[in-house]
C-alpha cells in the first residue's frame, strides 16, 4: 500500500489522474488505488500494465519500441492482458 499511494501521490502532484497497480511477481494483484477522477478504465488499464511488465521482465516503455509494427515481437500486443504503452514498469 505504501507504494501505491507514494505512486498514486507523485501523479497526483504532477497533475495526472491515474489508477496505480501493484502486482507480486506472479502478476497477481497486491494492491489497487484510483484517484479520484481517474477514467473509469484505468484501474483494469494500471492492472494489465503491471501484469505485462512483470511477465515480460521489462518496462512497458521498452515493449513499445520491441512490439512496434514490423518488429519480430510486435504480435505481442494481440496478447490477452499485454498493455505496451509507456510510463509502466
């Protein structure tokens, strides 16, 4: 939880309305936090993030560029749960 709500502040102070999730190193959901005017897709988003940072072992920022179209990798964003989007780790 604490590291949620250090996330989910650090946000919040540069103006962004997010959900934060925490997962263990299975991909399983520790913790959830939604700011308060976050869109109602960002906690499943934030989720996913997480899962698909922990189950490939690299940030989401990374999976961006690997999984860009054209590169060898990029079916993996057809993947159920993958989220390849930035700021992710």
């Amino acid at each position: 939880m604490k590291a949620a709500t250090a996330a989910l502040a650090k946000c919040r102070a540069d103006g962004y309305q997010v959900a934060v999730a925490i997962v263990d190193r299975s991909g399983l959901v520790q913790a959830v936090l939604r700011d308060r005017f976050a869109g109602a897709h960002t906690p499943e988003t934030a989720t996913n993030k997480a899962w698909t940072a922990v189950s490939f072992r690299t940030h989401t920022s990374d999976l961006v560029k690997l999984t860009a179209p054209g590169q060898e990798a990029a079916g993996i964003r057809n993947l159920p749960r993958v989220v390849a989007v930035g700021a992710g780790s």
